[in-house]
C-alpha cells in the first residue's frame, strides 16, 4: 500500500518530452537485435509510467486520467498510429456505479487506425481500457496489472503493426470508464466510429502481467465464437505462459464467467465477435497493492509475445 506522492519533476512529464522529441529527431538505423531488446524495455516502460503514483490510480474524469490519456496519445503518435477520421478522441458522459453509489462520469476514449492491406474495409478493434479506481482512504491503487499491463500490450502490438501492416484494417481504442461499469465500451458500440456490421470482432486485452496462480493467458469468448479456436490453438506457450481457453461457458459461474467481465462485454451485446485476453485474479487485484513492482516482466513480455502471435491468427485466418 503506498500512501499519496506528487513528484517535483514526473516521469510521465519526462516521458512525454522525450516522445515529443522522439517526434522530430532524426531516424537512426534500426539494428534488429537491438530494436527488439529497446521494444521489451519500452513495454515495461508503459506499464511502469501509467501505474507511477503520479497518475493517481488513473480514475474517469480525474487529473491523473488524464495525465494517461495524454501519455497514450504520445505514444500512439509516436508510433506513427494514426487518428480515425472521426477524431483522436471519443467523449462521452454516462452514468456509472461507485463505492458511494451511481455517478455521471466524463470519460474520453483515445481511438487510433491502422489500415488493412487485405480486407480494408472490415475492422478488428482492439481494445484495453486504461482507467482505474483512483484514490481510496489516501491510497493510490496503481492499477499496474489492471490494467496498465492491457494498454501496454496494445502499445506493443500497434508497434509490431507499424513494422509489419495488418490484413484487416485495425482501430485500436484505449478506453474510459471501464472501471464504473465498462462505460467507455458502451458508449463505443452505441456510436461507433465505423458502421458495427463492418466491426469482424473485439480484442479485448484487461490484465496481462501476472500468472503466478496458473501460468495461463486466459483467451475467452471461443464459447460464443468457435470459429476463432482453431485459429489460436497451434499457438505454442511463450516461456512459462501458455493460452488457456475458457471462462465462457454456461457451467462457468460466477467471478469464474468471464464473457462481461470487461470492454468487450457491450461487443458481446451487440453481437460483435470478440475475444478477451487476461490473466487470472491474483492477490493485489482491486487492491493499492497493483504496483509495478509486483508484476512478473517475463510473464507480461511472454504475455504480450503471445497476444501479438494471437492476433496475428486472428487477423490473417478471419474472412477466409
Ligand atoms: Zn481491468
């Protein structure tokens, strides 16, 4: 548990003026070895600056929300990822639960495209929500895993993207207000950016950093979409973490169902395919105790590395 700190000089403001920098300097060669070395630091970079205290757990229509949010758009623009034609940002106000009871949130969602180079006109959208719960009792609750981690393998895959384009265009979107009731998602599928028929699925990503319990990479949602199945299970594990499917069924009960337990429930709604990838609950879950220092890099590296293979899958086995 950490109690509140306001840095004098914070990384996140560091962070984004070395990205606005990165912006207007000039490209150095990329040697590959070295290139995919600097991409786990940067994967864990994200983490660690969206979870510092300074983003005040990152709660919907706070100071340290928006600090992410302006981080994330940094990083998405220094990923060259570029805004939908409807904008870089998707305000919406909604009404969601709190601790104290039901409240109207001003959230944002930070939406960014990357074009397709087989079926243009269909959309995967992936998807990891960055708020979190804030400050409670004077405790940050840092929100390491839930869900920096989510956000960071988003960053990573829009990276690997920008290298090797995708089959299907891709709107990635960061979204608000997950937390009070996946008010973001929502809103989302209400107005989508791009008509929901030419959505081909959702790729949630909530929770990819810790596995100590199982050392799964739970995938959810081939219940409801048998067809993306096969298309993961040839998948091998990527060190200690392999792909589990599950948490979909109708026997599965309780914290134990997973099918709206995050964004891409209002997918599942709105009878979009979607698949959620994340780990299981752990001890530090909902707790100030989410901190960068507890997460597993292996595991959330290994994590990511399978997202990326996962929706390499997805996207190259979709609309055959
Ligand atoms: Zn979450």
């Amino acid at each position: 548990m950490r109690p509140i700190r306001i840095l004098a000089l914070s990384t996140v403001a560091a962070s984004l003026m070395a990205a606005a920098c990165a912006t207007t300097a000039p490209e150095t060669p990329a040697i590959a070895p070295v290139v995919v070395a600097a991409n786990t630091q940067q994967w864990l970079d994200d983490i660690r600056i969206l979870s510092a205290d300074d983003m005040q757990g990152r709660d919907t229509g706070s100071p340290g929300g928006e600090m992410a949010r302006n981080y994330i758009i940094g990083r998405f623009e220094a990923l060259g990822v570029e805004a939908p034609r409807v904008g870089r940002l998707q305000p919406w106000e909604a009404t969601g639960r709190t601790r104290q009871g039901p409240k109207t949130f001003n959230g944002i969602n930070i939406l960014g495209v990357v074009p397709g180079t087989r079926v243009t006109d269909r959309y995967i959208v992936v998807s990891a929500h960055y708020d979190h719960v804030g400050v409670h009792d004077g405790l940050v609750f840092n929100g390491a895993d839930d869900n920096a981690s989510g956000v960071s393998t988003m960053l990573a895959l829009a990276d690997d993207l920008r290298r090797q384009a995708p089959e299907h265009s891709v709107i990635f979107v960061a979204f608000d207000g997950e937390e009070h009731g996946l008010l973001g998602a929502k809103h989302f599928v209400e107005v989508p950016p791009v008509p929901l028929a030419s959505i081909a699925m959702n790729l949630n990503f909530d929770m990819t950093a810790r596995a100590e319990t199982d050392g799964k990479l739970w995938v959810t949602g081939t219940y409801q979409n048998p067809t993306f199945r096969p298309l993961l299970e040839g998948i091998p594990a990527d060190g200690a973490v392999s792909l589990a499917f599950g948490k979909d069924t109708p026997q599965d009960t309780g914290e134990d169902n997973w099918v709206e337990a995050s964004d891409h429930g209002p997918f599942y709604r709105a009878q979009v395919p979607f698949l959620y990838f994340g780990v299981n609950y752990h001890p530090d879950y909902h707790r100030p105790s989410d901190d960068f220092d507890k997460i597993t890099p292996s595991v959330f590296i290994s994590a990511t590395q399978l997202s990326i293979a996962g929706f390499r899958a997805l996207d190259q086995g979709l609309d055959r």
